[in-house]
C-alpha cells in the first residue's frame, strides 16, 4: 500500500477534530483542524473551501500544449469560411446576370431622356437626374393608377390566401381519389400559361357567346365594360391561376403538423374554423409568411391578365395598373426613361412592404 496519502483526503469532515493520520516517513504529521478543515498551505491546487458550492478545478497539466483542432472536429471557421459561398458561387453569378444587371440598368435609363431618337442612335441620351420622377410623381394619373394597383393587389392575395388555404384543409378532410382529382384540377389552373387563362375566361363571360351569362339570364351584359365589373373578371381568373400555389403549400406544412395536436383540439370540442384560428395557423405561421409575400409580389405587378382581358387597361385606361402603366409609357409613347423610373418606384414600393412586413413578424417573436 502506498504511504503517501493527500493532504484533502486526509481531512475527515465532521463537526469534532478527527484523529490525525499516520505520519509519512521522513516526514512531519498532516495538521487536521477541527471540522475536519485543511490548512491553505497543504490544500491542493484548485479545491474548494469548506461551504463552497463550485466544484473543484482540475489541475491542468504540464507538458501538453492546447492544440486548436480545424476540420470536422473543430470549428474550421478560417479554412472551411469560404466553403459556403464557394458552393452558392454559380447560383450567383446567374442571378448577378439575370436580377442585378437589369435593375442596374433600369436604375440608370431612369435618369435619362431615353426615348426612340436615343434608342435608334440618332440622338445622343440627355442626363436629367431626378427629371422622370419629378415628371411622374406631378402626373395625377399616376396617383390614380397606385391607388387601383395597390387596392386590386390586395384583393387578390386576400382572395388567393382563402381559397388556397380553404382547399388545402378540405385536402385533409376527403379521400385519396377526390383529393387527387382536386389536386390535378389545381395543378392544371397552375400550369395553363396567363395568355391562354385570361383568353378562356374571357370566352367564359363574353356577351355574345359566353355560358355564364346565359346560366345568369344576363343577356349581352358585357364584363368588361364598367370598371368594377372588369376588375372583377380580372381578379377571378388571377385568382384562378395563384391559388394552387398557395393550397398545395400550405397542405404540405399540415400534413407535417403530429396528427395527435389536431386530435387533442377535436377531442376538445374546438370547431373547424377555432382548430385552424387556434392550431394550425400559428404553426404555419413560417409558410404563410412565404405564400403571402410571393402572392404580394405577384399579383402587385400583374400585367398579362390586366392587358389581355381589358384590351390594354380597359376604356379611357380606367383598368390600368402600374405594370400596364409602365408599359404604355415605354413603348406606347416610347418614353423609355419615363417607364424606367415607373419600375423603380415599383421594386422600391414591394421592398419596403416585404420589409415592413417581415419586421412586423419579428417584433411578434416570429422565427423566419
């Protein structure tokens, strides 16, 4: 048995002195106090005080430099730091190609007089600063085209959220084979290109030959005609063509929700409509941030639908939308920098609302 014995576990705690432990040989006997407490000169390094809630450090060794690991078991933050952008290094360089040198462009042709003497060269283009904007922001007709753009926009994507969201609970609810049919019916709304949707809808409600108006009694009452009626029709076939973008979504972050949390909520006695104010909703708060953002996007500057069914902004303009605006100023009139400067308060005006909105969503304590 080995004589040498700690000075810690020599001390014996107890509340009278312990016995003092055999001396070593060749040395002087451990001093023991009363308590069973070790004296500051023979207590090991790091080891606690008597009443100390901190565990004991642990010496650390000599002779064994700290060696900073790099790869997989370390941290790698200099050798592997570039690793990401070096995999996203083509995905950006097509969308530097594809996003950002066209609104580089568009942001430049706005600050010039850019019309068809300049475009065909006979002409060199004039630097007007702000002169465009300064233009359209004193055309009241622009004023009234925001207005319609931004009332229309928000109709279709409360529109499209209803019915997206609506379709993809009654996904939930119905067997595989009408979930199917319902599911090929969404998906071929979703793939029929815009010019071909908007030309079978105007079929659908034209006054001489159309069905609806025939099931309706309506006689020849023309759709597109009045400006309410024409925004109407135009909001129904957009409608018609976003909304399974937003039902096969949303059905898909339901199916990953536990079936248990929804049977609790039955088993409660909560409605439909409370299950899904209550439950689901907040659980797929995360993919209807992204459905409501993409269908602000889309439907703000929609502009095949607006241009094909009211034959280009409807009569006197009075169904034109910023898109259909931009474009008659461009190319109609052929003032380019004009229709630029359009496009840059567009792209401004759907940053600051994705912006305003996802802050919204974080002060609400959101993960995004």
């Amino acid at each position: 048995m080995n004589d040498r014995t700690n000075p810690v576990d020599a001390a014996v705690p107890g509340p009278e002195t312990a016995p003092a432990a055999p001396a070593p040989a060749g040395g002087p006997a451990p001093v023991v106090l009363v308590g069973g407490s070790t004296p500051l000169s023979e207590r090991a390094p790091g080891a606690r005080k008597d009443g100390d809630a901190t565990e004991p450090a642990l010496a650390p060794r000599a002779g064994r430099p700290r060696v900073r690991r790099s790869g997989a078991g370390g941290t790698g933050r200099v050798s592997g730091g570039w690793t990401p952008w070096l995999y996203l290094a083509p995905a950006l360089v097509v969308l530097g190609g594809l996003l950002v040198y066209p609104i580089y462009q568009l942001g430049l042709i706005s600050f010039f007089e850019y019309t068809q003497a300049q475009v065909s060269g006979g002409e060199p283009a004039t630097f007007e600063g702000f002169g465009n904007y300064a233009e359209l922001f004193g055309d009241p007709q622009f004023w009234e085209v925001l207005l319609a753009t931004v009332l229309f926009a928000a109709a279709c994507v409360v529109s499209t959220l209803v019915v997206g969201c609506a379709l993809a609970v009654l996904l939930t609810r119905v067997r595989a084979l009408p979930r199917l049919a319902l599911m090929l019916a969404a998906l071929g709304a979703w793939a029929t290109p815009a010019v071909t949707g908007s030309t079978v809808w105007l079929f659908l409600f034209d006054p001489d030959f159309g069905p609806v108006n025939r099931m309706l009694g309506l006689g020849d009452h023309s759709w597109t005609y009045g400006r309410i009626s024409a925004f109407l029709l135009v909001l129904l076939e957009v409608v018609w063509c976003s909304f399974p973008f937003v039902m096969v979504t949303v059905y898909a972050g339901i199916r990953a929700v536990p079936a248990e949390v929804l049977e609790a909520a039955s088993l409660d006695g909560a409605s439909q409509w409370r299950i899904w104010r209550s439950v689901l909703a907040p659980m797929l708060r995360p993919i209807l941030v992204v459905v409501t953002i993409q269908s602000v996007i889309w439907d703000f500057k929609v502009f095949t639908q607006i241009y094909v069914m009211t034959n280009g902004g409807g009569i006197a303009g009075q169904n034109l939308v910023l898109n259909v605006y931009a474009y008659q100023q461009a190319f109609a009139s052929s003032q380019y920098g004009l229709g630029s400067a359009i496009g840059v308060v567009m792209l401004l005006i759907l940053l600051a609302v994705t912006l305003v909105y996802l802050r919204l969503l974080r002060r609400q304590g959101e993960e995004l």
